[in-house]
C-alpha cells in the first residue's frame, strides 16, 4: 500500500468541504472551493468600506478606493507582476481573452494575417480568435498535436509564419492538464513579431507563474479557480500595448475628458475598466493569494502532482479505463479518462452517488475532442483540499460502475 497523502490545507478551512464531510470534491479545474478567509475578506469589505470607488470625496468612498487598489497590488505580487497597472480585472479568463481579440485584434489584424491557436485550446482561447479571423479575412490556423496530447512543436514553428499576428496558446490543458513549453512557445511568435497570448487558467491556480519572467505579452486567468470568488479575473499585458490599443468598452471611469465629438482615455488600468467594478471579487481573491502563499506554490504543485500520478496509475489499472493526454511528467493535476462501455455522463452520476464529484463531458475544447476521436471523457482534477482518500473514492466508484455497467 502506499503511503497515505493527506490534504494539504484542512478541510475545515473550507465551510463547503465542513458542511459536506462525505464529499470528495474532484472538480477544482471547473472551480475551487473557498477558504473561509477569502469569504471573511469579502464580508469584511462590505461590513468596513463598501462605497462606490474613485467617485466619492468622502472617507469611505475612498477606503473602498484603497481596497481595491491594495487588492490589485498583492494580487500582482502573487502572480508576479511588478508593474500593477498592467493587471486589467475582468470577469474572469474568458472575458480577459475577448478583450485582447476585440481591443487589440481589431486594431492590429487583417486581411491576409495569420492566427495561429492549438489543438488544445478551451472555446475561450479559440472562438474569439476564430471570429476575429473570420470577420477581418485574417488566416485561423490550428497547430495539432502530437498522438499523447502534447503539441508537436516542429509543426507548429513551420506555421508562425511572417505573416502571423497572434500565437494563442494555453499554460496548461483544462482537458488532458498538458503543460506546454511557454517559453519555447513565446520565442517561435517573437521571431515574426507576433503576440504572444497565453491562457492562465489552469497554471495561475498551480503554480508559481512569475508571469514577468514567462515573456508573454499578454496572460489571462481567472479567481474563482485559484481559491478565490466568481466573477474577477485578470488580464495581465504589456504596458506598451495597453496604451497603444483601443480600449475594451466604453463609460464612467476610463475616460479622462468627454468633449462633444470625442473622448479621450484615462490612464492604466482605468482605460480598460469601464464602470462600477467589482470591489469585492479582488478583494477576496488577494486574501486567496494569501492563502496560497502561506502554504507556498511549491508545495501546492508537488502535492497535485503525487495525487495525480496515483490516480493516473490506480485508474490505469481498471481494464476498460483509457487514461488520455501526455505521460504525468508533461502533465498537471488533472485526470482525463474514458471507461469503455460506460457514457462519462453516466459515470459522473454514479460517482455522484458515491459522493465523488467529477466532471463530465467535452470540456469546452470539442476542436480537441474531435481530434482525439471521443465525445466526452471524465476528468478528475486535484486541488490543495484533496488527499489519497479522494483517489481512493473515485478508483471504488469507478470499479464499481464498471461491476455494475460492464459486468
Ligand atoms: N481557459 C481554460 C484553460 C479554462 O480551463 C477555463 C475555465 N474552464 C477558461 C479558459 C474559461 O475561464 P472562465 O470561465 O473563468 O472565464
């Protein structure tokens, strides 16, 4: 038998984990559980210093001023961003991504043009680039896989051609967890002068990003996967493009003068934040950097990778069970698997029964899914709340809907 791994935070510092003590809760790259500090923080900002920001003379318009700004500023330290203003809060990864392909893509991107998106991408990091292709005349090229999941790296530098604009690519897969090579992937655009756009939403929860040091010129990720709320994220890019592109949409607050026949922008980040913005998501999501800090990103990796071969290993050995994507040297810590005879769909409700929440489906990637030749798979995902005993839970549960499915 192999060691036990306990979870790496306690459970109890998660009200839902405490309120649902059966629940092995496996689904944390659809979302993260909160720590009950980021949900204190929350209730904090509106029981101390709720008020409109940047708009009122008063005291607490300008504490709800300064938690916001404060809340910016450790969240870029989290991610490793020195200059603060270049973090743009937006809903989350898929609005961050939508902003560079309408913003920037419609200011930089015509016809003739290449966009190069993988194989791999979620729909939030290959429809907007699609659209934007398709509307300007732009070139939408896909650079495909190699047979276990990753990208086949050759292929891909023979199509950055010249002519391209735009490398979009994800850190890390939400489907199979494959984890590309950033900084490889960030020289191939910059030999033809191409962005280089890079999917943070399944590395910013994992691990340490220092998103400086990756050299993209523009990374998304969003809070509620990293321990904090739903509804703020972040799009971090480089301050030269910031200030050269238009901005995203237009109100209250990223203007600095409004004449009758036009209108002219306010400084970072404010260009890119049209209107009341969310207080509270930033809020809570710099108490979960703090929470992540204090258990350190390091450990927060080495821990989902152990969980993570033990699934990939456990699960391997249940006849029937396809595991999908790159050997876990090349993965995160998510488990992607087929159970031959037995829809994911129903494989999830039956994991349900047994308390195991996993999730089901083509996870917003079908252009993946098609080229993998299945429909769905089911995913396990690990987080800092899991442990062995969550492993042991599915591998039962999925042992036994195979008793009972397959015979
Ligand atoms: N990209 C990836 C890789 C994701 O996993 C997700 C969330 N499933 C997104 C983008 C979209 O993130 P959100 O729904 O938070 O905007």
């Amino acid at each position: 038998m192999a060691p036990e791994i306990g979870a790496l935070a306690p459970r109890a510092d998660f009200p839902v984990l405490a309120a649902n003590p059966g629940l092995h809760y496996l689904d944390s790259a659809a979302t993260s559980q909160k720590p009950a500090s980021v949900i204190r923080a929350i209730a904090r900002y509106y029981e101390t210093s709720n008020a409109n920001p940047h708009r009122g003379a008063y005291k607490l318009a300008a504490a709800a001023t300064e938690a916001y700004h404060e809340a910016r500023g450790r969240i870029a330290r989290f991610l490793g961003v020195t200059d603060a203003d270049t973090l743009i809060f937006t809903r989350g990864t898929t609005e961050a991504l939508n902003l560079i392909a309408a913003a920037w893509g419609r200011a930089n991107v015509k016809r003739g043009d290449r966009i190069v998106v993988t194989r791999l991408e979620h729909h939030a990091n290959f429809v907007p680039w699609q659209v934007l292709a398709n509307e300007t005349g732009a070139e939408f090229v896909i650079a495909e896989l190699n047979a276990d999941g990753t990208l086949d790296m050759d292929r891909l530098r023979s199509l950055v051609t010249p002519r391209t604009r735009v490398l979009a690519f994800g850190h890390v897969s939400n489907a199979l967890g494959t984890v590309n090579p950033v900084h490889e992937l960030v020289a191939v655009a910059h030999e033809v002068g191409a962005l280089a756009v890079c999917d943070g939403a399944q590395s910013a929860p994992h691990l340490s990003v220092g998103i400086d040091s990756l050299g993209v010129d523009a990374y998304a990720f969003s809070g509620h996967k990293m321990l904090g709320p739903m509804g703020v994220g972040g799009l971090v890019m480089r301050r030269e493009l910031l200030e050269a592109m238009p901005p995203y949409q237009m109100g209250g607050d990223m203007i600095s003068y409004v004449g009758d026949a036009t209108t002219t922008w306010n400084v970072l980040p404010h260009k890119f934040e049209a209107g009341t913005p969310n207080v509270e998501g930033p809020v809570g999501l710099a108490a979960a950097c703090d929470y992540l800090t204090a258990l350190g990103m390091e450990k927060v990796h080495q821990h989902e990778q152990a969980l993570m071969r033990l699934a990939s290993q456990r699960l391997a050995a249940i006849p029937g069970v396809t595991v999908l994507g790159p050997s876990p040297e090349a993965r995160s810590g998510v488990v992607s698997f087929t159970l031959e005879g037995v829809h994911p769909h129903d494989l999830s409700q039956l994991l349900d029964a047994d308390g195991v929440c996993v999730r089901a489906g083509h996870h917003c990637a079908q252009p993946l899914m098609r080229a993998l030749n299945v429909h769905a798979t089911t995913r396990a995902s690990f987080y800092v709340y899991n442990g062995s005993a969550d492993v042991e839970a599915l591998v039962a549960g999925v042992e036994s809907a195979r008793r009972r499915m397959v015979g």
